[in-house]
C-alpha cells in the first residue's frame, strides 16, 4: 500500500466591503466598474426585473458595460435545482466566462439563488449581492451562505461563497409592500434580541420608524444588523458554533414555512420561532420573565406572529429534526438568557417543544 499526500494548504482573503447608501442603484455602472469586470448577469425575479432590473440593464450598457437579464419567476419556490439549472443553462447560452461577474439583483431568494449557481458555474465566478428588500440588506446577503431547497428541506443544496462586494441602496426599500417590510423587520428582531440591546430599545422607543422608512432609522439599523453579522461572520465563517447564533428563530421558522408551503414570507415564519424559542427559554428558567415581556410586545408592536396557524407542532417537530445544525438526533435550539444574549442546547425536552409550539400557533 502506499499513501501519498496532496497539500493544499491555503491561505486566501475573501474580505469584502458592504456598501450601504442611498441611491447605489443609480450609480451602479460606476460601482460595479470597480470590481474589474466589463460583463455582468443580473439575475433577477419578474417583480425586480420591472423595478429595477430594466433601468440598470441600460444604465450598464449606456456606460459601455456589457449586461445580461437571467430572470426568474417570483417567490421562494424559484429556489430549487431545477431553477438552479436554468440559470447555469442561461450562463452558458450566453456565453459567460470566470472574468465575468453574476450581480444578485433582488431580495434573499435571489442572492441564494445567484450565489449558489455562481459558486457551481464553471466551478465558480465572482458575483455582487445587490439586495433591495430590508431582509436581504440586514441579513442574507452579509455571510455567504447560499443555497436552494428541496423538498422538505430548506436550503438543503448550497455552499459558503461569499460575495465580492455588498451594495444596499436603501432608498430601494420604497418599493417594498408593506407584508415585506414587516418581514425583514423579523430578521432586525433577531439581530437586537442576539447581540444588541441597544436596538432593541430603539425599536421599543419609536417602532415605526423603520415602517415610515425614516432615512436616518433605516440606514443605521442596515449597517448595525451588517456589523454584528459581519463580526460573527469573521468568527465562525462556516457555521462550526458562534455562527449558530444566527439561527434564532429559524430551527422552528423554517419548520413552519416547509409546512406551510411557503404560503408565509421567511420573516413572518421567523417570527413564531422566535416566539416558540422565548417561550421554551422562559419555561427552562433561562429568560427572565421581564425580557419575554418586551420580546413579546416588540412583536406585538409590528403584528409579527399573532394570526393561530393550523399546523401540526409534531409535524414541525419532525420536520426541525433534520436540520442540518442538528446532531444526534436532538434539534439544537437558540435561546434567549437575556436581551442581547443568547444560549444553544439540544437537550430541550420534545413535551416542552411541543408545548411552546401549541402555544405559539394558537396564540394561547
């Protein structure tokens, strides 16, 4: 037998600029000119294409930029391979090439969908994460994880790529109904019950003023939800424990949108796992009752997770249980100690899970 080694010892800087400014979508010929690249995919949904898509296709090649449209039909259940596959298809129709760049114009669905298939393209081209909803600027595209579902299983497809650069024009965020609004709003949530009571008692001081898109408000909540991903990010860029963090609300949230059909936005889904995780963390005498009490009139305030929901809390369970983050079988849950702090564990009893569970979805 002989055994021979192949060293690939690396060392490699992936670091990159978030970019967060009013405006960017104008100026996006000038900004993407500076990553070095003179042909650029947007990958775009239908709703983004009519947006903001049309506009930047002509303002690129106005500006002597080559530039392609790959759309996408709207909505969570474009992340699949089969969608995925389209994309590559189209890349290659189009003759695109690793000097060229992939620019994820849209909100999370489109940043995992673009960054997965540019990843996967070619073994991998640099891509732009230009995100236009509150939930992609405070959240998915900060941290390179990409993915697409399968059935049954939420971002079960996917890899750690992250981006050469993050560009959130906030002045995007006017286009936004209102539902998407409060749904990105679900994921600020979560930054200030996991690392910041500070914002969580901005939001508790004036909650509206991220729905009235006060420019001041909503630029500094974009890049304090950014500055503590980013932070945990360079902690633990590949989920091996700090990053788990992150996941507040999401054990059970991505329960509730699998069983759901998606038929609920990723916020709002969030939203009762948060609820359902307060609620387990309270029960094991880990979260003063005083902290449930605002965590549970914050949401109160932004109507996030009051409607009962007929799903089956065994179902969800079931469904938790193959998280990818679990081992041994037990669903390893992120649970508040205090506003801003968080503990995992996985020892959390299946009676006392259902019981949150139950709760939460009927309101009781």
């Amino acid at each position: 037998m002989q055994t021979l080694r192949v060293r690939l010892v690396r060392s490699r800087d992936d670091s990159y600029d978030i970019v967060i400014a009013p405006g960017l979508l104008r100026r996006l010929p000038e900004e993407l000119a500076r990553d070095g690249a003179r042909r650029h995919a947007l990958v775009c949904d239908a709703n983004t294409r009519v947006l903001f898509g049309e506009a930047a296709l002509r303002g690129l090649r106005a500006a002597g930029q080559e530039a392609d449209l790959v759309e996408v039909p709207a909505g969570e259940r474009s992340k699949t391979l089969t969608v995925l596959e389209g994309v590559c298809e189209r890349l290659r129709d189009l003759r695109y090439s690793r000097k060229d760049r992939l620019v994820a114009l849209g909100g999370g669905m489109i940043g995992d969908l673009a960054g997965l298939a540019a990843g996967c393209y070619m073994r991998g081209i640099p891509f732009v994460q230009v995100p236009t909803t509150l939930l992609a600027q405070v959240d998915s595209s900060v941290g390179g994880k990409v993915a697409v579902n399968l059935p049954g299983g939420k971002n079960y497809v996917g890899l750690f790529n992250q981006p050469a650069r993050v560009l959130a024009d906030v002045s995007a965020l006017a286009s936004l109904p209102r539902r998407e609004l409060l749904s990105g709003l679900a994921e600020v949530l979560k930054y200030a019950v996991i690392a910041s009571p500070a914002l969580f008692e901005r939001l508790e001081d004036d909650p509206d003023a991220l729905l009235r898109l006060d420019p001041d408000a909503v630029a500094r909540t974009v890049a304090d939800c950014c500055a503590i991903k980013a932070d945990i990010v360079e902690r633990d860029e590949r989920e091996a424990g700090p990053r788990m963090v992150l996941n507040y609300g999401h054990t059970l949230g991505h329960a509730i949108e699998d069983a759901a059909a998606y038929s609920l936005t990723h916020g709002e889904c969030v939203a009762y796992g948060m609820r359902a995780a307060a609620r387990i963390a309270l029960a094991l005498g880990l979260f003063p009752q005083a902290g449930f009490a605002r965590h549970e009139r914050l949401l109160d305030a932004y109507g996030l997770a009051l409607a009962p929901l007929d799903l089956d809390p065994d179902r969800l369970l079931r469904i938790a249980s193959g998280d990818k983050k679990n081992s041994g079988g037990r669903i390893t849950f992120i649970l508040p100690t205090a506003l801003g702090q968080t503990t995992r564990r996985d020892d959390v009893p299946d009676e006392l899970a259902r019981q949150a569970l139950t709760e939460t979805l009927r309101r009781t």
